[in-house]
C-alpha cells in the first residue's frame, strides 16, 4: 500500500496509464474485427454476384465452378502477398 503522496500519485500514474494502454488494445482490436468482417462480406457479395451472373447466362456448372476456384485461388493470394 502506498503511504506517502509521491506513491500515491505514481500509483494513480501508472493506473491511469494502465487503463489507457488497456482501453487503445481493445479499440484497436475490435477495429481490426470489424475491417476483417467488412472484407469477408465483400467476399461474400462478389462471389454471390458472380454466381448470379454465371446462372443468368446459362454457363455449364464445370466452368462455374473452375471460375469460382479461380476466384478463390485469386483472393487466397491476396493474403499471402498482403495486397
């Protein structure tokens, strides 16, 4: 337990500081969340768009599914190559 006032205020010091470090980890944390769930539903919104248009058009399922391989391939590289 702190007894003079120079512990006291260091203590309040480094529990302010504590709080702060504690209080930018979360936010930083849950704005990385939310970044990565915006780019998954992009993900999703561009492959369902693709389907769509690959069945308007009356494409036969094998090349639907060798261009939705491709796509994913492709997206799969983006996190590798961090682009």
């Amino acid at each position: 337990m702190p007894t003079t006032n120079i512990e006291i205020f260091s203590a309040i010091c480094i529990l302010l500081t504590g709080s702060l470090v504690i209080g930018i980890l979360i936010g930083e944390f849950s704005s990385i969340m939310s970044d990565m769930s915006e780019t998954a539903n992009r993900q999703n919104e561009e492959l369902d768009m693709m389907t769509s248009v690959m069945m308007g058009l009356k494409l036969p399922e094998e090349i639907q599914l060798n261009v939705l391989d491709y796509y994913l391939a492709l997206q799969s590289c983006k996190y590798v190559h961090n682009d």
